[in-house]
C-alpha cells in the first residue's frame, strides 16, 4: 500500500531531512511513526500525500510512483487518501457539516449520496447533532475529530496521520486513537506519525521510528 | 458528462450562494462595471438615436433643379423624362412654385410679409434624390442637369448630408474607442476583483488541493463569479439606459416639437442587449481567467 524504497529528502541549503528511507507498509496494518520533533515525520506524511516529491529514491502510494506522478494525476491521488493534519485545516467560513462535505463535493459525488455519507462520519466521530456549529466554537478534541471525519468521509483505504493528538490532552487523545482504532477494524490501513511515546502502548501496531531523518527500527 | 454538468452546476451554486452571502460587495462590484459599461453604450444609443432623427429630418442628400420662369409643361415633362434616364437618380419630386411659397409661409412663419408680394418670386423646382451620396457623384448628375434646357440653376444641398454623416463616423469611432478602453478597464476591474477573492481564499483553496481538488475545480467557481458579474453589469447597464431614455424622453419629443419634428427616442434592441451580455460576461471571464492563471 505504501513502500519507501532509499528514499531521500533534501531542501536546498539545508541537510537531508530523510536519509536513505526504506519501508513497506501492508494493506490492513496499523503503523505508528515516532521519533523527536524534526525527525522527518511529517516528510514522510507530505510525501504519501505528494505535497513533496523525494529528492532520491521511489515513494510508492498506491501502487503510483510519487515522484514520477504528473500534476494533474496528483489530485485523483489524494482522493484515496484520508488526511488528518496536526493544524487540523478547518474551514471556519462553514459548518462543521460543510467541512466534512468538502472532499465529496470534490469527488462530484451525488448531493444526497454526500450529505448521508458526511452525517455517517460525523457519527462515528461524535459529533452528530454539532454539524451546524462554526468549528472555530469547538474544542480542540472536537475540532480534530471534525479532521478525522473529513479524512474518512470519502471511505478511504488508506489514512493517514499527522500527529493528530499533539494539542490534546490525554483524555481527548484516547477518544482519537479509539476512533483510528475502530476504522482499523474494518480493514482501513492506519499510519499515525506522533511524538507522543504513550500514544503508542494503547493500541496493537508495528511500529517505525526516525532519529534524524534515518530509520532507526 | 453527467459529472461534468453537475460540477459546473455546484460551480455555479457556489457562485450565487457567494454574491447571495455578501449582497452589498457583490452589487458595488457589479455597480462599477456597470458605469464602465454605461459610456459606450450610453453612446452607441445616443448616437443610434441621433442618426434615426436626422434620417426622419431628412438627411438624404438632395439637389434642387430650378426653372426657368418661362418654363412651361411640355419642359418639365422633358426634364423628367431626362431625370428617368439618368443612372444616378434615385427618385425625383415637382414642387410647383405656388406649392413652394405656401411651405416657405408656413416654415418661416412670415405670412403677412408673403401676402404683401406682388408675384410669387420662386420659381419651379424638381427635387432630386442621387442614388450616389459622395459629394463627386452628386456634383456630376448637377453638372448634367444645368447644360438641360429651361434649367437656370442646380443647388446641391451636399453640406448638410456630409456633415452628419462625418458627425455619425466620428460619433461611431469614439463609441469604438470608449468601447475597447472601457472594456479593458472592465478586464482590470474583473481581474482585480477576482484576484483579491483568490487571496482571501488561498487557505481554502490549499484544503481543496489536499482533498483532491483539481485545477479546474478550484478555478471554475472563480470563472463563473467573473462571468456572472460581468452578466449583472451589463444588465444593469441595460436597465439604467431604459430608464434614461424614459425620463429623458418628454424633453426630447418636445425638442424635436420645436423644430415641427417627431420621433421616439429607441433604446437597446433585445439583439443588442443579448450582444451586451455575451460581451460583457465574456470580459468577465477572461478576467477571471487572468486572475486565477496569474496566482
């Protein structure tokens, strides 16, 4: 489902931000990339999501070459994937139902299919019955499971995530791992990127670690 | 295809659902357009208007023949048969020298001064319509006719025709003018405006792009909003011309009144109109189009 093979990654000015990746990650896994704050975590994420290309080496998502991917096939890329982003990337122009309509209006999905499926995830999330509300008056927890309903909505094989508990407190944070944890169940593919150690013992997963842009295990 | 209606109709939806939202911007956008618009065609009316009366005031050229006093019927049914002959007439009318001092009296009002004359002292007169209407043409067809026999003048009533026609070219060339430099001034003003929307939602268009959303999709609502404010304008414009020329046409009538005319003042036909908006939602675009390939 996604295979880093050498993969490099360098900014100009600046060292290798990845040094020599290499890792696979099977369909139906849950995978829990760690390291310490700069480790490459978040590179590892924008290149799944081809925000980045590698500098050297072949990303696999999909079985689609990222860094050969043209422009225009970029899009059709990401409508596999859903994201969960650390700044959480809410709209605060529209409701929370809006927001989490967003990658299905894209996908020019059926209005009535969309908004069925938009109150579906909003469910599984907990957040039935704040659908109208403006996200910027909700909780940071509610605000992030706002991002993980957006992220499942379209029913994505593969979900991604990037430090999606970082501004959380402990209580929250177990509510979020319990939801990866149920889409998990039903056969979703799961990589969380977190610095957060105790993250990892509460729920079953392989478990990748950066030091320095290197994989240390 | 069913895919690609429903996103230009979402497309679409967005763009209403936008100027429904902020109705006081949306319509002040529109405004400034509008004026931009008002000039030329505010000018093509005005001059369609003018050309349509001077038509009515009689601004076809014409050249008098005048007769001799002796002149009898058998010499003019002669000069007529020559007029019928000749390429270059159009039509030709008699004026009896009667007929003529009766439309002098009631034209100049100078009734009183008329009855005090002894004989009438204006002669016969054929008035002749040239096919041609350039000055050289005209002058030809008078040089004809004064070497006829009983023809003691030839006035060829050019000046007139020539200036109104010179006035209706250059009329029609600074409506032209207004045109291009106002509809470029429209393009910036479109572009401008779409420009600062594309700013204001770069935040939304990167959460678009980390969905899925392709270039197309994140341009469209802009195209449609450029299109569809251009399309405002120009109705708009359109309005504020009918309702001018509603206010304003009491006034003309009873100016045209004054000098013993009469005409309805015409504003933009439903072709114009259309054309106005197809010209108008197309700069539009094009400057939304702009906007969003230029950010």
């Amino acid at each position: 489902m996604i295979e880093f093979t050498s993969v490099v990654k360098r900014y100009p000015g600046s060292p290798d931000v990845l040094k020599n990746v290499s890792f696979a990650v099977q369909p139906g896994e849950f995978v829990y990339l760690t390291g310490h704050s700069g480790a490459g975590k978040s590179t590892v994420m924008r290149l799944i999501a081809a925000i980045e290309r590698p500098t050297a080496g072949t990303v696999l998502v999909h079985r689609q070459n990222v860094g050969r991917l043209s422009e225009r096939s970029i899009p059709f890329l990401r409508r596999q994937l859903g994201m969960v982003l650390q700044d959480h990337r809410l709209l605060f122009d529209r409701s929370v139902f809006d927001n989490v309509m967003l990658p299905l209006q894209i996908a020019g999905m059926d209005r009535r299919e969309a908004a069925r499926r938009a109150r579906a995830a909003l469910d599984k999330a907990g957040l039935l019955g704040r659908e109208k509300s403006n996200p910027i008056t909700l909780s940071g927890g509610e605000q992030q499971r706002v991002c993980l309903a957006r992220a499942v909505v379209n029913r994505p094989s593969l979900l991604i995530a990037d430090e999606p508990t970082a501004s959380l407190d402990a209580g929250y944070a177990g509510d979020i791992l319990r939801i990866f944890r149920d889409f998990h169940r039903v056969g979703v593919t799961v990589l969380v990127a977190t610095h957060d150690e105790t993250l990892v013992g509460q729920y079953p997963g392989r478990t990748l670690r950066l030091d320095h842009g290197s994989l240390v295990a | 295809m069913k895919a690609w209606l429903h996103a230009h109709g979402e497309a679409l939806a967005l763009t209403l659902r936008q100027f429904w939202r902020r109705p006081v911007a949306a319509f002040l956008g529109v405004t400034v357009i509008a004026v931009g618009l008002l000039f030329p065609v505010g000018g093509y009316v005005a001059l369609s208007n003018l050309k349509g009366m001077a038509g009515a005031a009689g601004a076809d050229p014409q050249i008098s023949l005048f007769l001799a006093a002796d002149a009898g019927a058998a010499d003019r049914m002669e000069i007529e048969r020559r007029l019928r002959l000749e390429s270059g007439v159009k039509s030709f009318r008699f004026v009896g020298k009667d007929a003529a001092l009766k439309e002098l009296q009631t034209r100049t009002g100078t009734g009183d001064l008329m009855a005090g004359l002894t004989s009438n002292p204006l002669p016969d007169t054929l008035l002749v319509t040239p096919k041609e209407t350039s000055l050289p043409a005209q002058e030809r067809l008078a040089a004809s006719a004064k070497s006829w026999p009983k023809v003691t003048e030839v006035d060829v009533d050019a000046a007139w025709s020539d200036r109104l026609r010179i006035l209706a070219a250059t009329g029609d060339l600074v409506v032209l003018s207004l045109g291009v430099v106002l509809g470029l001034a429209m393009l910036a003003i479109s572009c401008n405006t779409i420009g600062l929307q594309v700013l204001t939602r770069t935040e939304e268009i990167a959460v678009m792009r980390l969905f899925g959303a392709t270039s197309a999709y994140v341009r469209r609502p802009f195209l449609y909003f450029g299109a569809v404010q251009g399309a405002a304008a120009a109705l708009l414009a359109w309005a504020v011309i009918c309702g001018s020329l509603v206010l304003i046409e009491p006034r003309v009538a009873a100016l045209l009144g004054a000098y013993g005319l009469a005409g309805r003042l015409v504003g933009l036909s439903i072709a114009d109109g259309l054309a106005l908006l197809g010209f108008s939602a197309l700069v539009g675009l094009l400057g939304a189009w702009l906007a969003v390939a230029e950010r």
